[in-house]
C-alpha cells in the first residue's frame, strides 16, 4: 500500500504563508498524480490543488496566483506552498495520491494536517 505522511501545517495571521510538503511510499512515485485537498468545519471536501507525474498542474480558482504545487521525484515528495493566506483558508489539509492502473485507480489518503489562517 501506499503511505502518505504530510507536515507543515500550522496557525498564521492572515497575509502570511505555509508551506505543506507530503512524503510518499511506493515504488512508482513518478507515475502517481498527487494533489491536496482540504475541508473546512461543516463543509464538503474540496480539491486545492494537484499535479501530475509530468508537472502538469490545476489549482482551484480560489487560490490560484497564491498558492503554488510542485514535487521532487527524487525525494518521493510534494510541496504546497501558500502565500497570501486568508481565513477562508483555514481547513484540514489532506494529501492524496491517485494510482492509476490501465483505466481504474486507487486513491491514498494522508491523515491531514491543520492549517488555521487568523484575522
């Protein structure tokens, strides 16, 4: 199975930034198109952001232009960095990683980290 470990969460005033990384297990890392989602408290969960085993990438339009995904294929890793926090922000934060297997997948999940965004 693949195991995802996230850190990098936290509490920041509003305007500041974090940056979330999300190591992976398994053997074909480069081949997983890896994203984060997060869930605010009485909301649905919702996709920030995610990219691809080339580096191709899709933010969601509310956070476009602040928060930015890459990966390290050596390091079995990626990184959410986000600028220009807002209290809308504020949410769990979790990592996943969708395997692809001919047309069907298989979804991996991180345990999820807060981040908290202050006024």
């Amino acid at each position: 199975q693949v195991q995802l470990v996230e850190s990098g969460g936290g509490l920041v005033q509003a305007g500041g930034s974090l940056r979330l990384s999300c190591t992976a297990s398994g053997s074909s890392f480069s081949f997983y198109t890896m994203g984060w989602y997060r869930q605010a408290t009485g909301k649905q969960r919702e996709l920030v952001a995610a990219i691809a085993g080339g580096s191709s990438t899709n933010y969601a339009d509310s956070v476009k232009g602040r928060f930015t995904l890459s990966r390290d294929n050596a390091k079995n890793t990626v990184y959410l960095q986000m600028n220009s926090l807002k209290p809308e922000d504020t949410a769990v934060y979790y990592c996943n990683a969708r395997v692809w297997r001919w047309s069907r997948y298989d979804d991996y999940w991180g345990q999820g980290t807060q981040v908290t965004v202050s006024s």
